[in-house]
C-alpha cells in the first residue's frame, strides 16, 4: 500500500525500513539460521496527536449544524402540539405544508416514522418478507463472523483448509450470493410500486422522462446522509479508537476518502478506482443504484411496449447471465468469492 495511504507513512518507511531488516535478520539468523525481507506498513507509537485540518472542523461543523436543526425543529413541533392538544400529533402528517417542512427534523416525530406500522393492505401483503430479511440479516452476520477468522493470522490454518471439502459448509464459504437475496427484494418492490402506481394512473401517458425523475428522487433520498458518512469516514473516524490493527482498517479508507469520494456520491465506486475503496461495504449500494435504474428503463419499456414484453423480460435474464460470465472470463476473475489463508 503507497506511504501516503498511512499518516508519516512516507517517513517511516525511510527511516525505519533498513533498520527493521537488519534486525528481523539479526533474530533470525541467530534462531534458525534464516534470513528475509521485510517492509514497514506504518508505525504506532506510543503518543497520540490529533491534528486537525479544514476537513475535520468541516465534519464538526456540519454535525453542529444537524443538531442545531433538531433541536429547532423538534422545538417547533411541540409549540404546535401545545396549540392544538391531539394525541395523535406527532404520528400523522400536519396540514400545512409550511409545517411539515419546519418539522422535518422533529426527533419525536421522526421516531414515531421509525417505529410505527403501516397498515395499508400492501404493507399486510407482504409481511412476509420480514421474515426473509430476517434470516438473510442472520446468514449476513454468521458469514462475517466465519471470515474474521480467514483475515486474522491462526495457529494451525489446517482445519480452516479442510472446510473447503465439506459441501455443508459451502453455502457458508460462497455467503456473497446471500447478498443477491437483497438485490431480488429491491427489483421485486421496484416492479410492485411502479405496476401498482401505474394502475391507480391509468390512463396517462408514461414518457421516458419518469426514469429520470424516479432516479433523481431515489438520488436525493440517499445521497445527503450517504455525503455524512463519507465525511465521518474522511475526517474523524480514524481518531476515534486506537491499537495495532486500527490503523491499518481506517487510515487507508481516510486516506482513499478524501481522494475518491466523488465515484462513492456518482454511485460508480464498484467500477472506478475499485483498488483504492471508501468504505468497502458501499459496492453494495453503488450496485443496488445502479440496478434500479436499469429495472426502472425496463419497466417503463415494458409499459410503453407491451407487445414486447416477453422478448424484453427475455433479454434483459440473458444479459444478466452473460454479462457477468464475459467480465469473469476477461477480467480473469474468480467465478466465486474464494478466501485464501495465505
């Protein structure tokens, strides 16, 4: 990993790196009669500065300003609830536009949107699925915490080896396609809410505009709190904790924050600097975003030219079947998530 990844990283490696070999050699040498290379990642000492620059005070200063606005907004709510004394005040929608606007930021009123139960009869429908997030969530949980073990160094690696010929455990090993259970819940809503709004709709015309607009608000709904966490991730993440691997986890995303945070907001980051990543995990919601936006083309046109359907639903299974095996063949990827111990 370049020095510039790590904080005096560049230093470090100057000023440490002959001096680390001559005495990784000296023990070894003297112990097994052995010599090696080795190569200084970063260093941890014992005192710790926080330094901050224009970043870090611009993250405090965002986060002020949230608070700031719940506080006011939450204060507002409430002077509405004293004036009209309803119980039900802070679960349902105010009548003024003005209003709701003041109180988008209302603590109380958006725990109520957290916690409550929608009781329209899609909602009832698809109870269900609940229960399939649930168990995905479970199967999620118990792959990370088998994977811990092949990225952390073991006594005897023998028993993680042998794991690989128990087909019970395959499943396990090849956990990545659990996530593709999530990307089916997200095309299977997709396609339910448009179907179901183009049915109380009928009768306008459906332009190809739509897609722009669904994706510009789908934009908008995660974009601002995807933009903090990136900030948290840029700035003052890496100065929360402490220890020997610590820095190795954060000190590369900071660094690759602040260098490659626009393909994280682009929503490109699973295809543009993909050896460099901010914040591993969000390939995911890159991808989930840029499936939507294909599902959303592809219902519209299925809506716009139904005599098409079959041949565009058709198209659209091989493209996702063929498409994948060229990258893998080309790219010379493995077909599967492999582990290797070593």
């Amino acid at each position: 990993m370049e020095p510039a990844a790590f904080e005096n990283g560049a230093k470090d490696r100057s000023t440490y790196g002959q001096l680390i070999n001559v005495c990784v050699n000296h023990e070894l040498n003297r112990s097994h009669n052995l010599s090696a290379y080795s190569e200084i990642e970063y260093c941890t000492r014992p005192e710790r500065r926080i330094n901050l620059d224009l970043l870090d005070l611009s993250f405090i200063a965002v986060s002020l300003l949230l608070i700031f606005l719940v506080m006011a907004s939450s204060w507002f709510d409430h002077q509405l609830n004293l004036r009209q004394h309803e119980a039900d005040h802070y679960r349902k929608n105010l009548a003024c536009s003005k209003n709701m606007l003041f109180t988008a930021f209302s603590l109380k009123r958006n725990w109520h949107r957290l916690t409550g139960q929608s009781r329209d009869q899609l909602n009832e429908d698809l109870r269900f699925f609940q229960t399939i997030r649930f168990l995905t969530f479970c199967l999620v949980v118990m792959s990370h915490c088998w994977i811990n073990y092949t990225i952390t160094p073991v006594h005897n690696p023998y028993t993680l080896e042998q794991t690989y010929y128990s087909p019970a455990r395959h499943a396990v090993i090849n956990g990545g396609q659990i996530l593709q259970t999530f990307f089916l819940f997200s095309g299977f809503l997709l396609s339910l809410h448009f179907f179901n709004t183009r049915t109380q709709l009928r009768g306008r015309s459906l332009g190809w505009g739509v897609v722009l607009v669904v994706v510009f608000y789908r934009f908008v709904r995660l974009t601002p709190v995807y933009a903090y966490v990136l900030l948290l991730h840029a700035t003052w993440l890496a100065k929360f904790q402490d220890g020997p691997l610590w820095k190795r986890g954060v000190d590369p995303e900071r660094y690759f924050c602040r260098k490659n945070w626009w393909t994280n907001l682009l929503y490109a980051n699973n295809y543009v600097h993909v050896e460099e990543p901010c914040i591993q995990a969000s390939w995911y919601l890159a991808t989930d975003f840029q499936l939507f936006t294909l599902g959303m083309i592809l219902v519209v046109a299925v809506v716009k030219y139904p005599r098409l359907k079959f041949k565009l639903y058709s198209l659209a299974a091989a493209v996702s079947f063929i498409l994948p095996a060229l990258v893998i063949y080309f790219g010379e990827f493995d077909g599967t998530f492999i582990v290797r111990l070593q």
